[in-house]
C-alpha cells in the first residue's frame, strides 16, 4: 500500500512511474469479468463489462438480442424453480415424509426468492454495477497474486463445466451409476409433463420396467423440459463464482490494508504528529468505499443465498454423505467446500478489521495520543468490512458458527425421520 507523500514533498519522475506500473497491475486483478463475460455468452446476464482502452474504465455493453435471449433464460429457470415447488409441495404432503419434505418445500421456495433477487439486480443495478467494477480495477488494495487468480479461475471453469455436464447426464432425475439413454430420456419426458402442466401427478425418475414403449410425445417433452433444464443448470452452477469473487475481493483488499497499516506502528512514533493518522484515515475510507461497492449491489442476493445454502444443506447433506451416485456426492461436497470458504473469508475479513480496531486503540490510549484517532477508531467499529449489510446481517465467524449449529441440528432431524421411515417400511 502506498501513502500520499505531504504537500511539500514533491514526488520524483521514478516514484511516478512505479506507481503507474502498480496501478496497471491492480487493474488486471478482479474476477467479476470472468463472471459476468461468461454468463453474458450463456444468456444469463443481460451485459457485459466493456474496458474502455483511452479512458481505461469500464462500460456498459449490451443489445436488444442479448437482453430478449436473457429474459427467455429467466423465465425458463423460474418455471424450473415453479415446477420444484410443486414437485416439493406433493412430496410434502406425502404421509412417509413428513417432516423431511415441508424443510424441502421450504428450500424450493427460498431458492425461488434467491433467483428472484438476483435477476432484479441484474436488472436494475447495471450502473452500479459498472461503477463497482471501476473501483475495484482502480483500488490500490488489489495487488496482483498469480497464486489466487488460477486458484479462482480454475474454480470458476470448474462450475461452468458441471453446468454443461448436470443436463447432459440428468442430475437428480437418474442415478449415474444406471445411466441410460433411453432413461434419461424418459425421465426427461416425466418431468416435462410435469413441468408444463399436461400432468399433475408427482413424477417417478429412474424406473424403465413394465413402462410402455416411448412415443414422439415423449421425445416432445423431453426435449422441451431439457431446454428448461439448460438455463437453470448454468445458472445454478455459477452463482458460487459470483459470491466468491466478492468474498475473495473484499478479503485481499482488507488484508493488504491492514497488513501494511499494522507495520506502521514503529514507524508512525517518528512521524510529524497526525500526518500518516489522516493517511491512513484517507486510505481507510477507501477500502470502505471499495466493500460498500460491492455490498450495496449483492447484499439482498448474498442474503438469500445465506438461507438457501442452509436450508438446502439441512436435508441434503446427508444424501451427500451416504448417496452411492458420485456425481451427486461431488456436488453436494463441493457447494459445501465453497460455501465454507466463502463464509471463512468473509469473516476474516471482519476478523482482520478487528486487529485494525485494537491497534487504533491502542494509539489512542497512549500518553499523548494522536489528532483524530478517536473519530477513525469510532469510524472502523462500526463500518461492514466483509460481506454484509449494516443493521442487518454480515458474514462473521459469529454467524458461520450459528450457522454450522443450524445445519448440523437439522441434518439430525433428517437422519433420524430415514432411520424412522425406514423402520416402518421394514
């Protein structure tokens, strides 16, 4: 982190040039392009963030095409949210699950919540999220890291491709292990029935035995329910990239802000009194500015991910310990691995916000004190340096912990209602 220099010290050609050279090298590193160029060419979101090369900012780019394409993918994954509630709704009022299937309605109808306010942002934030793009490729709390780029662009390939692969080998309609064309092909055509309302009939996946011939019907409405699937299936396996680049922004800013800021603590006794205090008063306000960017934009979204991973994990983690399909258990695992880091990054970034609190304290303890400290340490307790938003929830350990408590009650619950069910079916 470079500081402002006083007025009187003028800075040198070469101190110039070093920081240019810094300022570029910060401009290449955010991840939000990855996400939203991507889902601009999948039809998931109706723009893309444009450089423009003589003002080096970002632009809005898009087209009547794009934006039709993409609210036809919208309304194909709320139908697919639709027929899941309805699907959830019948297997709730089934006698032999009782319990499990109302935490499975309730999960179908936060997840439909989630999707609804992502698209409501998507469609009615592209300027700020334009401006939040600028500021995270101008801030001077993102140094480039060979390391954490591949590590999150393989991440983000990896969710893209499960995306592809999900509709192809029919996730949660037939078990890998049995694939089958002609399986899939009918459990494709039951779920499309379904979906469009020609049946209203819980659907049974998997079974072939002692089920007529297939039909062109058939062959209809399973290509009609896959088209559904397709959008849903991107979307679905890319909201985890988007939620990781805000985590993985926020935290590299704020480790490189407190890192540096803590090592000045010999340096700032020998300095003239309140001179590097507004410095890092000044930077400080700037790392603030960079996070409310970005939680101004995605903390209703983050929220709703925040129940929907809980709820989803509160009956489906079991399925990811025991379940026989890999494919399934490499799922569940990994939205587990990811949603972890998510969490754990967000609360260090409040952890490390914490030290940066202590220390100011600490200053303003001393014999003499320093102008203004009081103000900033009052200005850092309060502020949301993480994944968050102020008065109403953030992503700490306090809430990872309650959390992991919620989901382990719950996953308890639902191991105890098989056991019990199975009992009775024995």
């Amino acid at each position: 982190m470079s500081f402002d220099p006083p007025e009187e010290v003028q800075t040198t050609p070469k101190e110039v040039q070093v920081e240019m050279e810094s300022s570029e090298k910060n401009e290449q590193f955010h991840l939000f392009h990855w996400f939203f160029t991507t889902s601009y060419y999948l039809c998931l979101v109706p723009f893309r963030p444009f450089k423009n090369e003589k003002t080096k900012t970002y632009e809005l780019h898009t087209n009547t095409l794009q934006k039709v394409l993409c609210y036809c993918s919208w309304m194909l994954i709320m139908l697919s949210q639709l027929t899941a509630i309805r699907y959830r709704w019948q297997f709730g009022m089934s006698r032999r699950h009782p319990v499990i299937g109302y935490f499975k309605l309730f999960h179908a109808h936060v997840h439909a919540c989630m999707y609804l306010s992502l698209f409501r942002i998507l469609h009615v934030k592209s300027s700020e999220i334009i401006e939040m793009l600028n500021k995270i490729s101008t801030s001077t709390f993102l140094k480039t890291s060979g390391k954490t780029w591949w590590i999150a662009s393989c991440t983000h390939l990896l969710w893209v491709m499960l995306g592809f692969i999900a509709p192809v080998i029919g996730y949660e309609l037939i078990d890998i292990r049995k694939w089958d064309f002609e399986l899939l092909l009918r459990s494709y055509a039951t779920m499309g029935r379904f979906s469009l309302f020609v049946e209203n009939d819980q659907p049974i996946f998997g079974k072939q035995d002692g089920m007529a011939p297939l039909h062109n019907d058939d062959v209809i409405y399973a290509f009609l329910q896959f088209v559904i699937s397709v959008p849903y299936s991107f979307q679905l396996f890319t909201v985890v990239p988007l939620l990781s680049c805000c985590s993985i922004t926020i935290w590299s800013a704020t480790s490189t802000f407190v890192g540096e800021t803590l090592g000045l603590t010999s340096k700032i006794k020998s300095c003239v009194e309140g001179v590097e205090i507004e410095t890092i008063s000044k930077q400080f306000r700037e790392l603030k500015r960079l996070v409310n960017s970005i939680n101004s934009v995605w903390n209703i979204f983050c929220f709703w991910y925040l129940i929907d991973i809980v709820a989803w994990y509160s009956t489906e983690l079991d399925a990811g310990l025991v379940s026989s399909d890999y494919f399934v258990k490499f799922v569940i695992i990994s939205y587990l691995a990811s949603y972890t880091t998510l969490l754990v990054l967000s609360a260090e970034s409040f952890r490390k916000m914490g030290h940066f609190c202590q220390w100011l304290s600490g200053l303003n303890d001393e014999e003499n004190g320093y102008k203004n400290i009081g103000g900033l340490e009052r200005e850092a307790s309060s502020a949301v340096i993480g994944i968050g938003s102020k008065g109403f929830f953030q992503f700490d350990y306090s809430s990872l912990a309650q959390v992991t408590v919620v989901i382990i009650t719950y996953f308890i619950i639902s191991v105890d209602k098989s056991i019990e069910r199975l009992a009775h079916e024995i």
